[in-house]
C-alpha cells in the first residue's frame, strides 16, 4: 500500500532512507525565498544524505552561487521531492546554515571534508569552474583540475534541518496528505485533505 509510506514519521524517514540506499540520484526542487528581483526562486539540487536520526539533510553546491546568497538572507527554503516510482510528493520546510571552507566548528569542518570524500572526480571538477551565474565570457577555458584530498574554496555544504513535512501520495481511489510539524522533543502528525 503507498499509503503506508507517508502514514507515520518512521515510514517516512525510511522511504526517504531507502531512496538514498538505492544508489540512485535523488532530485529535488529547492525553494528560496530572497532572489535578487524579490519573490522566490527555485532549482534543482541532488539530496546527498541524511540524518533520519536528526532529521537533516544536505546537498552541495558551489559557495558562489545565487542559492548561497538567498539563504543566507532567509533560512529558510522548501525542498520539493516527487518520487515517482512511489507516487508520492515530499515537501521539506527546513532551516538551512551552508558549510564552507571558513567553518570553525570542528563538526563542520569534519562534514565539510567528508562531503567532499563522497563526490566523484567528476562532480569535483564542477567546482573548479568560474563563478556560478557570471557571463560567460572566457569561451571554454579549461577548467583547472582540482587533485589532493582538500576541498576547494567554492565547496560548501548546505545542511537542512526539517521542520515540516508535507507528504502526498497520489493513489486510488484517493489521494492521501500527512503534515508533521517538529514540537519540542518529536512530531506533531496530522492528516489533511490533499
Ligand atoms: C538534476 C539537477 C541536479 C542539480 N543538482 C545540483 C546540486 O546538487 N547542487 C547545485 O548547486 N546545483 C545543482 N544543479 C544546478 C542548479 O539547479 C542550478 O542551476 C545552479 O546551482 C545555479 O542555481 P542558483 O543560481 O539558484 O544558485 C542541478 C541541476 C539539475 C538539473
């Protein structure tokens, strides 16, 4: 039953657990509130792990780029999941703090240096790259190759700490919603018309 996917905080963190543990990408719209004309913006971003534990998750992205600035003007942003096999809608309100190279506490510096294990040469060779969003003004310069273990200045780690869930799954003969809500020391569930 898909419905059995989205009915407790526990099915949810698994499903979402799973998809990670398959190996397969998972894609998701980000929503920020503050882009430079005012209003919101969005684009995709591959969740890259999470803490079911403490409800986190993370993505990477280039310090640089748009995203960085929205969310560091507002915190906040919504992550947009649809998973398709499954039929169902994630959506995850969280507060977001971005990892850079510049991080002092030890735990950031150690996630920030792990993150940066987990990408592939190919996903590393995306942050030698020119400022995100600048004209393109330099035609196909080559881009530097980045070796050693050390993480360029462009990486960062943006880590979101879930404060609600709006999960939707689209069956028959009904579709089904749940909301959470993160209260001091666990959730509030709710079921709501979709
Ligand atoms: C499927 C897909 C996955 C993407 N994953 C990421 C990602 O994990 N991190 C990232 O910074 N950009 C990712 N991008 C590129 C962004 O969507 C976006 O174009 C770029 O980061 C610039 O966004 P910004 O100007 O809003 O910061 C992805 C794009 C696609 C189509």
């Amino acid at each position: 039953m898909p419905q059995s996917k989205i009915n407790s905080i526990t099915a949810i963190k698994r499903m979402l657990e799973s998809e990670l543990l398959s190996g397969r990408p998972l894609p998701a719209a980000l929503a920020t509130a503050a882009c430079a004309g005012g209003g919101a913006s969005a684009r995709m971003v591959v969740v890259r792990g999470l803490d079911a534990q403490l409800m986190e998750l993370w993505f990477s992205t280039d310090i640089r780029s748009s995203k960085v600035v929205d969310l560091a003007a507002v915190p906040r942003g919504e992550l947009c999941i649809w998973l398709h096999r499954l039929r169902v809608q994630v959506r995850l309100c969280c507060r977001w703090r971005v990892i850079g190279g510049n991080a002092r506490r030890a735990g950031d510096r150690a996630r920030w240096l792990a993150a940066w294990g987990e990408h592939s040469p190919h996903a590393r060779r995306l942050f030698a790259g020119a400022m995100p969003g600048k004209p393109y003004a330099h035609g196909r310069g080559a881009m530097p190759t980045i070796d050693g273990q050390e993480p360029p200045e462009s990486f960062a780690v943006c880590v979101g700490r879930v404060l609600q869930i709006d999960a939707l799954v689209l069956g028959r003969p009904e579709h089904r919603r749940h909301v959470y809500r993160r209260v001091a020391g666990g959730w509030r569930s709710q079921r709501v018309n979709p």
